[in-house]
C-alpha cells in the first residue's frame, strides 16, 4: 500500500506530499523527517526500510522524488510507480528547482490522485494522465457556445424591448399633448365640436345654446367647456400615470447603459444558486437523521434537467455514486450485494480496485484480492453510475407555465406541476419563478407556500412533500408590466429519500463466514440544476 508520495530537497526539506491512506498530519511529517537521516552517504540507493515503512526514492537533480509505503508492498510494483511519478514531474515542472514545484503544487497533486487511489496503483500511463488533469470537455465547450448564444440573444431582446418601450412612452406623452391643447381650443373658440367631440358634450352644449339668447350661450358654453377640460386634463394626466412604471424603466435601462441587458439573466442566476444550496441543504439535514453503523453505505443520486418552456427535453442526466465507510477493522473483508434492479440504460463503473466480473456475474462487489480489507474510517467509492435520456417520460417532476398577456399591459402566470415517478417521495420542493424588476406579484391561487423575495425579483413556491397521494398541483398569479418572456427560465429543487437509479443494497456479508453484517443505509436523491429555460 502507497502511504504518501513526496517532493524533497536533498537536505530533507519537503516541498510537496501528498498522502492517500488517512493518516495524522504529526504521523506524516514524522515519517517524511526520518528520510534524510538514513540516507548513507557515498552509496547508491533505490530503497530504505525502518521497521513499519519503506522508502523508495529516485534523485532528480538536487531533489528527490520519495514514495513511502508498508514493507509488505511489492517493491517492484513500487518502483514501477516510483519512474511514473519521476515522469509526470517535468511535464508540469520547467525545471526540477523548489520555485518551479511549488508554483505548480496543485497540478503536481492532480497528477498524483491519478496514479494513486486509496493506497493502490491506478492503472493509467502519462498520456491519460495529462488528460484526466486538463479535464478537457467537448461536450462543456457545446454548452458553453449555446449558453453564449443565447445570452447574446436576450441581449438583443431586450434592446428591443426597451426600443419598444420608449416608444409607447413617446406615443403617450403626444397623445397627452394633444388632449391638453384640444381642451385649450374649446375654452377660447366657443363651440369647437372638434375639442369635444371625445367627451359627448357636444350636443348637450348645442341645444343650450339653441334655447337661449347669443350671449347667454356663450356664457354657458364657455362654462361648461370649463367644466369638461378638467376631464381631458385629468385623462391626460391618467395617460402619464399609466406609463410611469414604463418610464422609470426605459430611465433605468438608460442609466446602465449595456449593463441592463444582464438584469433579466442575473435573476435566474440567483435564484440557480438559492435553489441548488436549498436542496444540498435539505439533502444534507436528510443525513444528519441517520444513525451509523460499523458498516455504512451511502448511495447519492443527482439530477441534471433542462427542459423548453414549450415543452422538449433538451438535457436529462442522472449521476450517482456508492460511497461505503467501515468503522470497524473486524468488518474490513465483506461483500456488498446490490439488488440490480436498475432503471434501464443505466452505465455503470465500479472502482478499479473491485473485482468487475463479479460484480457483472452476481451484482456483488468486493475487491480483487479478498484478502485485502476496506480501508477503514475512510469514504470509499466503490460504485458510480451515469443515466442519459433525451425521453420526456424520465423527468420525475413536469412543471408546465404558462404566462399570457393581459389587458392591463402584464400577464397572468399559471404554473403546475405534477410527479411522474410515482415511486419517489419528493420533499421540500422549491420552484423559483424570476419576476420583472420592481413588479409586485399578485398571487390569486396556489398550492403549499409562496415568498416574494423583493431584492432578487424572484416569487419562491415551496411545496413540502408531493408524493402518489399528492401528485399535483398549482399557481396563479399576475404581474403588471411585464411579457411572457419576464418569467423564464424557471429553476427547481427538491430532495428525496429514493433514489432515482434504483440502485440499493440487499445485504452485507463477510467474505471468509458468509455471515451477514449489520449496517446502515443511506440514500439521498437531490437536484444539482433543474431548469425550464
């Protein structure tokens, strides 16, 4: 077993380890300072013993590069370890000097965990192994060029938008104009039926004046023309009371210049964050519930959805990972058998230290030399899994909304949802909705509970359990000034005690006996990014 791996002066003056197995800080740099006292000066070593470790080192220049492990380790193995270690230096060291390996400490630490899991080789040469650090995605390079287009895009939306805005303001205030100058015409012309003819008092004024005398009617008219222009005047003023929230917005687009373009974007981003921390959060209080065996097992699930607001499934990914901690060095050598009654198409990968072809033939995991024990008081991964689908019908959860537009210059907003995976028990379930900026919701009907959050613009909907029992339900609201467009992309989070993959754990048995252990499970299905864009 690989206990930790080293960079060192000649002089013994460590510049970088790292160790795989657990292990006290004290304990490490107790070992690392015992290397340059048994160095023998004027030979040539590849190893040196103590009684509990072996060191195995290679010079390179005026450092070594050192390997610490059990005696009972294979020493060829090891070696061969040793020169893949000596290689992956120079590729992120310019040159082997302390100044240069400190600067790339953390690419150097990247490249170890490569070669080294848990204490054990890896199988991996230096091609893979500057692969897996550059962690180069082609898949991560498309989302980020759709995620810019589209960006781009609703920066050009908005533009338009506030073109569009300006506009309206523009076209009110003439017509506000023109009202107060027809009301002016009437008061000075007499019978003007053109700077009455909005208001219906036209006829009324002409058989008054038909009645009585000439004089008397222009008296009346000039009075009643008196009283019709405060109407006008006062529908004028309702004209710019109207496009007041219209303007204070075109201002504020104007104010900020190209900065406005990222308000409509910079909700959603929130309110991304605000759910993904409420569903590690309620993941993570899920956790602290349960009591801990010797034998622990761990089986957490994530979600990753991304789904048109007209409907089309554009991302579906479902990963997952099977975590087992033994406490106990009694329950070190033990089989974990799993039910393998997994959703179809599942992929599934166990680590490289599990024996493949018994777990392909029996759904059984445990190690390739079952003589071997489990790393104790350590979060081990044996198991991890990764579920694609382009189907709408996996989407546990389908939320439909449905904004349109209204006469009063907004929308009304209906939103349900309802659970398709019948199975799961969602709890603490949050939909965040983004909102216009400074618009106020009024919300009409709604199942669980509802929260305006006024400085992120968002309407928050929380639901706490929705289950076969309770599978559906829904909002509505209105919002003034707003379009369709205000209320996209939704985000969504939730957690659950099932998980989605299907994988679990039927029993726990000791490899020499057979007999059951007792443990403890533990299983946790939550949202990484759920969204409707």
């Amino acid at each position: 077993v690989l206990i930790a791996a080293a960079v060192c002066t000649k002089n013994g003056k460590v510049i970088l380890s790292r160790q795989f197995v657990e292990m006290t800080k004290a304990r490490i740099e107790g070992l690392l300072a015992a290397f340059p006292k048994l160095m023998t000066a004027g030979k040539q070593h590849t190893y040196v013993e103590t009684d509990s470790v072996r060191y195995v080192y290679q010079p390179m220049e005026k450092l070594y590069m050192l390997l610490i492990t059990t005696k009972a380790s294979n020493i060829l193995e090891d070696l061969e370890t040793l020169r893949l270690f000596s290689k992956v230096i120079p590729e992120y060291s310019h040159s082997l000097d302390e100044k240069e390996i400190v600067e790339n400490a953390f690419n150097l630490i990247f490249a170890f965990d490569e070669i080294v899991a848990l204490g054990y080789r890896e199988s991996v040469n230096l091609a893979q192994i500057k692969t897996f650090v550059e962690m180069d995605s082609h898949e991560e390079k498309v989302y980020q060029a759709v995620r810019q287009t589209q960006e781009r895009e609703a920066r050009q939306k908005m533009r338009e938008k506030a073109k569009e805005l300006q506009r309206q303001r523009m076209e009110a205030g003439k017509r506000s104009i023109g009202s107060s100058m027809g009301g002016m015409g009437g008061r000075s012309g007499g019978f003007s039926s053109d700077s009455f003819g909005s208001s219906g008092v036209s006829s009324s004024s002409g058989g008054s004046s038909s009645a009585m005398g000439g004089g008397m009617a222009s008296i009346e008219v000039d009075t009643k023309a008196k009283v019709v222009a405060k109407p006008t005047s006062r529908n004028a003023l309702k004209l710019g009371g109207k496009s007041k929230d219209v303007d204070s917005f075109v201002d504020q687009l104007k104010s900020e210049g190209e900065k406005i373009a990222n308000l409509a974007p910079a909700a959603p981003a929130g309110s991304s964050s605000a759910a993904s921390s409420a569903s590690a959060a309620a993941a993570k209080a899920i956790s602290a519930d349960i009591h801990r065996e010797s034998v622990h097992l761990k089986i957490e699930d994530k979600l990753v959805v991304r789904v048109g607001r007209d409907g089309g499934l554009q991302l579906f990914e479902n990963v997952g990972l099977l975590t087992l901690r033994i406490s106990d060095e009694a329950y070190g050598r033990i089989l974990l058998i799993l039910n393998g009654n997994y959703t179809q198409g599942l992929q599934l990968q166990t680590h490289p230290n599990v024996d493949k072809e018994l777990f392909k033939s029996r759904t059984i995991i445990g190690l390739k030399n079952l003589t071997k024990p489990f790393p104790i008081n350590t979060d081990v991964g044996v198991l991890k899994w990764r579920y694609v689908s382009q189907d709408e019908s996996s989407i546990p959860l389908t939320i439909n909304c449905w904004p349109s537009d209204n006469d009063d210059g907004g929308c009304d907003v209906n939103i349900e949802y309802e659970l398709e995976a019948q199975h799961l028990e969602l709890q603490d379930v949050a939909i965040v909705i983004p909102l216009p900026v400074n618009v106020q919701p009024s919300v009409a009907e709604y199942d669980g509970t509802y929260n305006y959050d006024a400085r992120k613009h968002v309407l928050q909907w929380h639901i706490p359990i929705i289950d076969a029992a309770n599978k559906s339900g829904s909002m509505e609201f209105s919002c003034k000034a707003s379009i369709p467009g205000d209320f996209f992309p939704l985000q969504v989070s939730f957690v659950s005690k099932t998980p989605y993959s299907g994988v679990a754990a039927l029993d726990v048995v000791q490899v020499d006996s057979e007999a059951s252990v007792k443990y403890s499970n533990e299983s946790i299905l939550f949202v990484e990014k759920y969204e409707i864009v």
